[in-house]
C-alpha cells in the first residue's frame, strides 16, 4: 500500500465518510428490529448506569462489523507482503476480535468474573505472542508482565468509563484521531494496515455517536468496551509506547510520557475509582455511581457540558504529543517533568471537583 499523502489522506476521507454512514445505518436498523437485544436488569442499570431508562446495549456490534469491513478492505489493497505474513496485524485482529466474543458473552450472559478475567489474560497473551508488547526494560519477563497490566488495566478501565452517554465513545474517538495524528507525524502512513482499522473503527464510533450522545438512545455495551479496550491497548502499543533513546537503558520515563497523556481521561477516572473504592473497602470492580463523570454532575455541569469538558482534556493532548513527536519542543527531562506535572495537575483538579461534587450529593441525600 505504497500511497503518497495526497493519495492517502484522500482514500481515508472516503473510507471514513463510508464507515460513519454505514455505522450511522446499522444502528439505526438495530434500534428499529432489535430494541431489546442486549438490554440490562433494571437493578443493574440502577447500579452501574447514569440513567436508569432501559436501552438496548448493541453498538458494540456495529463497531466490530466495520472492524471487519475494515479487514475486508485491506485484503484487497495493493501490498507488498501477504496479509497473513504480518504478525503484528493478524495479532491486533485476533486479540480485538477475542475481546469482542468476551464483551458478547457478558452481556449475553453476564459471566463470572474470573472467566472475564481470563479472557482478557488471553487478548494480552495474543498480542505478546504477536510481538505485539511494550518495550520498556529490555527483560521479557518484565515487558510481558508491563503489557498484561496494560492490556487488562485499559479493557477495564474503558468498561469503567462507560457509565455516562456518550463519554466512552467521544473519548475512544479522540484516542484514536491521536493514534491517526501521530501516524502521520512520523510519516508512518504508507504500507500501513492499522490505520485502515483506526479509520474505521473511528468512523464506526462517530456514526454511533448519534444515537449515544446524550439524550442517547442506545448503549455501546460490554460488547463495545471490551473490544474498544484491546483495540485501542494494542495501537497504543504499536504507536504511543515506543518513544526510547536507545534500546539498551532499563528504563526510561520519557517512554510513559505519550500514553500517559493520550489516555489521560480514563486513566485519571480509574485511578481515581479504584483507590478510593478501596479507601472505604470495597471492590473496584463493582459497578456504580462514584466516577469523575457523576462528581462532575453533582459539581453542577449537565451531561452534555460533562462530555465537552472531558472531550477536550482528551484532544489538548494531541497537539502537546505532538510537539514533542515532532521535536518542535526537543525531548529533555524539563519537558519530561512537565509532561507528568501537567497530568498531576488534571488528577489533581478532578480530585478537587470529586471532593466538592461527593459533598453535594451526600447533601442532596439528606
């Protein structure tokens, strides 16, 4: 697939424009024919959903059919080496495909943790056996166990962010315009496979966007997060972990500095879950009402300003990866430090609106 600029940005246009109105089309037909599938107990939504109206949880199917529209696309562009001889594509594929079944099977029939767990052992297993890991110390072992974290730490964490309309979607979008900016930064487009997937995976969300953002209509499911985090853990991966001045040095903190700041929204709300579950003792695993998203409700923002807000703290962070990609701002432990002081203080701010935001809604409570 040897495309010039012209050629490249042209084709990805139309692929796009193509994918959102044939995402835009799909759910439109599932909302019509299949309003029940994939709907969730109303205790459960209670539990775990903002709002409480039953909604069918199908988008994640529409995602995952353009997913393979996508496929289906690169297998008949011109190449230069067989399709089946890219090990680091056909990883990506079958990983991202694996956490769909899982997400399907979850919502199909809300399975036990543990067999979710293995599952999402198993995506991260894939990719490491693709080549497809991150690169951090030079000591397998430690790589390996680097990308299990990360692999299983993101399908969680975009299932966690899932809890409010539009949010997951809009962020998993700015990711991947992220993932598309820097590619073509570092002039990586030419021969690039991956970016057709990115192209339509982007597409399918920006047609799902119509009927998730809020008021929305349906939800993206475990179907739908599942298989956006190991797709979006593994082009992180490929394009956001491989900033390193030379591959013999242990460890380098400017290597965290790009997927720290790309995925800095469901980073900061997974952390910020997950500790202070575990402050009042309970399991960050279980489902409910305590994300940045809610405190920002009850901070006083509507869901409509909540997903402005956070859509831009995810987008400020492609033109700053940016500048450093490029070497506008030349990487130096100053710009390394600031980077990480930059993501201290987003942390920081949300804490502040959590604290302000839990205290409103217990006196609302009252």
């Amino acid at each position: 697939m040897v495309f010039d600029l012209k050629y490249s940005i042209a084709f990805l246009t139309t692929f796009f424009v193509v994918c959102v109105s044939f995402s835009f089309l799909i759910n439109w037909l599932f909302l019509k024919v299949s309003f029940n599938l994939g709907t969730r107990d109303n205790a459960e939504l209670q539990q775990e959903r903002w709002s409480a109206h039953i909604k069918p949880a199908i988008g994640g199917l529409s995602f995952f059919i353009i997913f393979l529209v996508s496929i289906s696309v690169i297998g008949i562009l011109p190449r230069e080496n067989p399709l089946f001889l890219d090990k680091h594509l056909m990883g990506i594929m079958a990983a991202s495909s694996l956490g769909f079944i899982l997400g399907l099977a979850d919502d199909a029939y809300n399975t036990n943790p543990l067999v979710k767990f293995i599952g999402q052992l198993s995506c991260a297993f894939i990719l490491i056996l693709s080549d497809v890991y991150i690169k951090v110390t030079g000591m397998p072992a430690i790589d390996f166990a680097i990308t299990v974290f990360w692999v299983i730490g993101l399908m969680n964490s975009i299932n966690m962010l899932d809890n409010m309309d539009g949010i997951t979607t809009s962020i998993s979008a700015s990711i991947i315009v992220g993932l598309i900016a820097v590619i073509f930064a570092q002039e990586l487009h030419q021969n690039n496979f991956n970016l057709i997937m990115m192209v339509g995976v982007l597409g399918s969300l920006v047609g799902f966007l119509f009927f998730n953002w809020h008021p929305s209509k349906m939800f993206m499911g475990d179907t739908g997060s599942q298989f956006l985090g190991v797709f979006l853990a593994a082009c992180g991966i490929e394009y956001f972990w491989q900033y390193k001045d030379s591959a013999g040095d242990f460890l380098e903190f400017k290597q965290f500095v790009i997927p720290m700041l790309m995925f800095i929204v469901p980073l900061t709300d997974t952390i910020t879950v997950t500790f202070r579950r575990l402050l009042r003792k309970q399991s960050p695993f279980v489902g409910g009402k305590d994300h940045i998203t809610h405190m920002l409700f009850y901070f006083g923002l509507r869901e409509r300003q909540i997903g402005y807000v956070l859509i831009g703290i995810s987008l400020l962070s492609i033109p700053l990866c940016l500048l450093l990609i490029t070497g506008v701002v030349p990487w130096t432990w100053i710009t390394t430090v600031s980077a990480f002081a930059y993501f201290v203080t987003v942390f920081i701010v949300f804490q502040v609106i959590y604290n302000i935001g839990q205290k409103r809604k217990e006196a609302l409570s009252k």
